[in-house]
C-alpha cells in the first residue's frame, strides 16, 4: 500500500527492511517482510515551522516538540510529561574519574519512569484513530503509565503483566483500575499472547499495533538533552536496553536536531547496557556477531527482562556506527549502582538504571568513556517501584528509648559498623 500523498508533516510508514510504503495507520509490521514499520516525516515542511524560539515557548513538557512527534491533532492526552532534569553529576563523577559526566532523571515523570513519553504519543494517536479501548503487554513501567494515560482519555484499559512482577509496579498499575492480567510466565510469554488478542480486537496495542507512533516518544529524550545543554549535542551516551527501541531513539532524536539545523553536527557514541541474565544485545555485541539470540530471563533488573528484543539488532547497529560500547551487570552489580547513584546525587532509582549506573562504571574504568567527554547517562525509573531489589541494603538501629544514653549508645555504634570518626 501507497501513500496517498503528503498533507503534512507525517508523510507514510516505511519498513526499515525493504523499504515499502504505507498509508498512516495503525500497523507495525510490513506485509512484504516483516519488518518493523516506522513513520516518515517531511523535513522539509518541520523545517519551515520549527526552530529554538519556538520550542523554548512552548509548554514545559515533551509537547513543545509537538513538530517532530507523529500526531496531527493539538488536543493531546497529556499529563505534563518530559522536560526532566538533567543533573550535574560532580560527585558520582568524581567517583568515577569523569569530569563532565551528567544525569537525565527520567524516574520524576507522572507515573516515575520514561514510559510516559512513548504513552502520551501512543494515546493521542489511538484517540486520533479511533480507538476506544487501549491495552499493552508490559514488564511493569509500561503497566502503570498506559493505565494512566487511559484514565486521563477516558478509555477503557487492559493491561497484561507477567504473574511474579514487583509488587509497586503492580499497585502502580492497578490503583487506576484498569482490567488487570497477571499471566504466568516471563514478559515474551506476555506479549505473544497480546500479539494473539491484538489480531482479533479492536483495541490499540501501544506496544504492538501503535508501536510505529509509540516508539517516536522516546526521540524526546534526546531532544531535551541537547536543549539542556545548550543546544549541542553531548559526546556520549548510556542507556539501558530492553527491546532497545529507547536506545535507538535518543540516538534518532539527537541525528534529528542535526538534520534540521537546530543544533550543529556532533557525533554522538552510543553505549548500551542489559542485566547479566538478560543481555541478548550485549552478548552479539562482544561476539561480533548481528545475530540477537533469544534468551530465558534471569535478571532482577525486570524492566529490562526481555528475551527476545525487537529491536536488538537496531540498538546493536546503533552501537557499533557510533562506536560506542555495551556491557552487562549482574544482580549485585546493579544493587551497587542504585546504591552509589543515591549516594553520590541523591537520585533513587529502580534497577534499570542500576544496570544504568553499573555500566557507566564498568566503560569508565575500561578507558572506553574518556573522561573528558560530556557523558549523559539515562535513570529511566524511580526507585520506590522496585524496593525488594534493595531491601537488604537498607541499615537502620533497632528501637531505641527516647533518652540521651540511647542515642549516644547508637551513635557510638555506628561509628564503629561504619568505620567513621566522631569528628566525621
């Protein structure tokens, strides 16, 4: 199927296999290949309508990129997502021998994770097509900013999770009252049984049939890094991968301001990182190889678990054209990076960006992060969501006695555990 010809901005689907063409509608796949669909624009026509001036006066949340996004209409389902900080990281920095590394806080959006800038394209559009009923098969982010986003449109939600999910990802999801599926077995399980559904009703999909506009919201985060720093484009970036569409994206979004003279040409290395018991990407990375081998999750980093990533060899393609890197981080490996991020610059994040941090550590002390490239690592999730990774990490006193003696008992104790002076 053709186009039917440029009316604006958006101008069809592109397979990005073989390059067949398709009208704008709600479909992720090409009938010829199968390969992945994903929206052509016309810069030409963005060109003429967009420039600094006009995205520094727009509203303070992704929607002032309202040119680049694939939705014709104003009226967005929105609750004032994107526009995150993004932090200074002297001290972690420091730690890590990095002079000009940064921080994008991702986990502070409505529902505490980026999730929220994919969904608020993917719902607008689904309102724009029609839809009345919204769904998505989810590790938990995903579950909670669909649900959300769905209230706010007034549409009906159904939201499909794997059955042994982190208990804050499951309230964070269900207090919205959605229609709520906990299926047994690991999140590739879930989303074959949402791709079954999603070819018998009628309902958006935001993951599976929305995918081709979902996805695009993701280009935000790279949009907002390098108006915040300045309009240019940073040297480095670090990413955790699940599907690997979000690594993919901040690298099309930076590529994106490029193009349109927004910022100036700057190359931009791409570096991604997995959980040790979920890293298909990084493993075809270190074994040179385009081959994305499906896996059987392992990994506390949830969020993160899936086997089988769509968009695997992408994010691997992006890494190696930009000459970046990808590593993976075990279990402890991520309780310490939640850890040293909290530490270091206050951020509490969940495990995703433990795997986030664990990498960024592990490229920097392999020399692969020259220390005086400006670095920008991406916290994509709030910590609260998943506390049973950490829960043993916590210290605090048994109970004591509101006296004097008490607390100068406990004080002393603690500068013995933890090795301090009292002059500390």
């Amino acid at each position: 199927m053709k186009s039917a010809g440029v009316k604006n901005k958006l101008m069809n689907l592109v397979c990005k296999e073989c390059g067949a063409e398709y009208d704008i509608q709600p479909k992720h796949y090409c009938s010829e290949c199968f390969g992945p669909l994903e929206v052509a624009y016309d810069y030409d026509i963005i060109r003429s309508n967009i420039s600094r001036e006009k995205i520094e006066s727009g509203p303070l949340s992704l929607w002032r990129y309202w040119d680049l996004l694939p939705v014709e209409t104003r009226d967005v389902v929105t609750l004032q997502e994107g526009f995150t900080p993004l932090l200074k990281a002297e001290r972690l920095g420091k730690e890590l021998g990095l002079d000009n590394l940064y921080i994008k806080n991702d986990a502070v959006n409505p529902t505490y994770s980026f999730k929220d800038r994919v969904v608020t394209v993917a719902t607008t559009k689904a309102r724009e097509f029609g839809f009345r009923k919204i769904a998505c098969p989810s590790t938990g982010n995903l579950a909670c900013a669909v649900s959300a986003y769905g209230a706010v449109a007034g549409m009906q939600t159904f939201i499909f999770i794997p059955h042994d999910l982190e208990l804050g990802k499951v309230i964070g999801a269900g207090i919205y009252k959605p229609f709520l599926v906990r299926v047994k077995g690991s999140y590739d399980d879930v989303n074959r049984l949402c791709s079954e559904i999603s070819e018998r009703m009628k309902w958006a999909f935001v993951n599976i049939n929305i995918r081709s506009f979902y996805s695009e919201g993701s280009k935000t985060l790279g949009y907002e890094v390098a108006e915040q720093l300045g309009w240019r484009a940073p040297d480095h970036v670090v990413v955790p991968m699940a599907s690997g569409s979000l690594l993919t994206k901040i690298h099309k979004g930076i590529i994106e301001f490029q193009k349109l003279g927004i910022i100036g040409k700057h190359p931009v290395r791409v570096s991604g990182g997995q959980g040790l018991g979920c890293c298909p990407i990084v493993t075809a990375f270190k074994e040179k190889t385009d081959i994305i081998k499906p896996v059987r999750p392992d990994t506390i980093a949830k969020s993160l678990a899936i086997g089988n990533p769509a968009d695997g060899y992408y994010a691997w393609k992006t890494i190696n054209e930009t000459g970046g890197a990808a590593e993976s981080a075990s279990d402890k490996e991520i309780v310490e990076g939640i850890e040293l991020l909290a530490r270091t610059e206050g951020v509490f994040t969940e495990t995703a960006g433990g795997v986030t941090i664990a990498v960024l550590k592990k490229l920097a002390a392999q020399g692969v992060i020259d220390k005086k490239e400006t670095t920008v690592a991406f916290i994509t999730g709030n910590g609260l969501k998943t506390i049973e990774a950490v829960t043993g990490s916590v210290i605090a006193t048994d109970p004591i006695n509101a006296t004097m003696d008490d607390f100068d008992d406990s004080l002393i104790e603690y500068w013995l555990t933890s090795r301090k002076s009292p002059n500390t």
